[in-house]
C-alpha cells in the first residue's frame, strides 16, 4: 500500500516539516557531488556504525564520527528512492503531528525519535561495521503518533492487488500493517542473523514507532486540540 494524501486538514504551516525536507535534499544533493571514495569516507563519518559506538570496531575500520552520528545519521540517505520515500511519508503524516505538537515540540518529538530509533538499532547491531543512515527512525516516531491522535483519517492509497486500485483508508489499517510489516521483517532478520538485513534497519523503524506512540501525548501542548478530518 502507498499513501499519496490524507483529508485531515492542518491548521498551521508545517513549518519544521518543511525545514526538515529541505535540510534532507540539500544534504543529499552534497552526497550526489562526492566521488565514490569520498562518499564512503562521509558515510562512515558521518553515518551509526555500530561497531565503533560499542567498541567492538576492528582497527581497520575507517575512522569517523562517535555518538553525534546519532544525530548526522538522521539527514543522509543511500540513495533517490530511500529520500524521496522517507520525505514522502513525512510530508503526508507529519504536517498534523506538527500542528497538534506545535513547531518547537514537532522538532524536539522528531529528533528525539531520531535519536531513540539509532540507540534501539545498536542494541540489535552491536558489533556491526555496516553505517547506517536515514531518517526513518524519526519518521516512523511520527508514523506511530499519527497513528494515536488520528486513527481514523483517510488516506487516498495505491493499492496494488492483482491491478492497481485507488482507495480511500483509514488511517490504522495503513499504519498498523506498516508496523506489522516493520515487527515481523525485524523478526526474520534476527532469525536470520542479521537485524538490519537486506541493508534496512527494521527495529529502528519498530523503536522509533514504539517511542512516537508513547512519547506524543507526554508532548501534548495544554490546550485543547479538537481532531477534525476532511
């Protein structure tokens, strides 16, 4: 299933939204300028490698950045499609995240989820030499707290089932089989012996899900926000 839109109209300018998909394509943009060998050598400065946050890394791992790439991590991306789906869900569901949170706690929600995602991949990577990069730790935070304040908004989704069909569909099943999909791809990869197989972070996406549904209503502005869906 791919959302395109939600009706779940926004009250305010999505200021930090907006901010956050311009820093991600402006940075990608410097990434696309580099070399090879001068890509690889900022992701490994600027991308979680696991390995050297834990102290399992072997001297011949390149040399780069310590726990501050929680943080760098969250901006850089591997590739178009990677940035244009993760600035693409982001503009869909992070908009009425912001304007329920407002600006200020929007961008600390954010990167506090960022931040929370990259920890919870480590604790499943310890000794990985692999970077990891995106912002789909933060996003899935906003993922999982769309999913609590709004449930039942519809959202106009591919769905590509034998042909391709146009629906409108509740927020929950979209984000809920999203999470199921996350959860049970994180499990396999364990089974399997590697929990970012396939080059994807599946239980940071599940931990910054797990910690934008908990961590939203602690956030909550004190007045009273009415949900109005289109």
């Amino acid at each position: 299933m791919i959302p395109l839109r939600d009706a779940n109209p926004s009250r305010r300018w999505p200021l930090i939204t907006l901010l956050v998909i311009l820093a991600n394509a402006l940075i990608f943009l410097y990434e696309v300028t580099l070399g090879p060998a001068q890509l690889q050598q900022f992701v490994f400065t600027f991308g979680v490698v696991p390995a050297r946050l834990t102290g399992a890394a072997p001297p011949a791992l390149p040399a780069g950045g310590g726990i501050e790439t929680l943080l760098t991590s969250m901006f850089l991306h591997a590739g178009w499609l990677h940035l244009i789906g993760n600035m693409w869900f982001l503009w869909i569901f992070g908009d009425n995240v912001e304007d329920y949170l407002g600006h200020l706690r929007f961008l600390l929600f954010y990167l506090f989820c960022g931040l929370a995602a990259g920890l919870i991949h480590i604790v499943f990577n310890l000794s990985s030499m692999l970077p990891t990069v995106g912002a789909s730790g933060a996003i899935a935070g906003v993922l999982g707290a769309y999913l609590l304040l709004f449930p039942r908004a519809r959202i106009l989704t591919l769905v590509p089932v034998f042909f391709v069909f146009l629906m409108e569909i509740p927020a929950y099943v979209i984000l809920i089989y999203w999470f199921v999909l996350q959860f049970l791809s994180g499990t396999v990869s364990i089974v399997e012996g590697s929990a970012a197989q396939g080059g994807v972070a599946w239980w940071a996406h599940v931990g910054g899900f797990v910690v934008g549904l908990a961590l939203v209503k602690l956030l909550a502005p004190r007045q009273r926000y009415s949900i109005r869906y289109r």
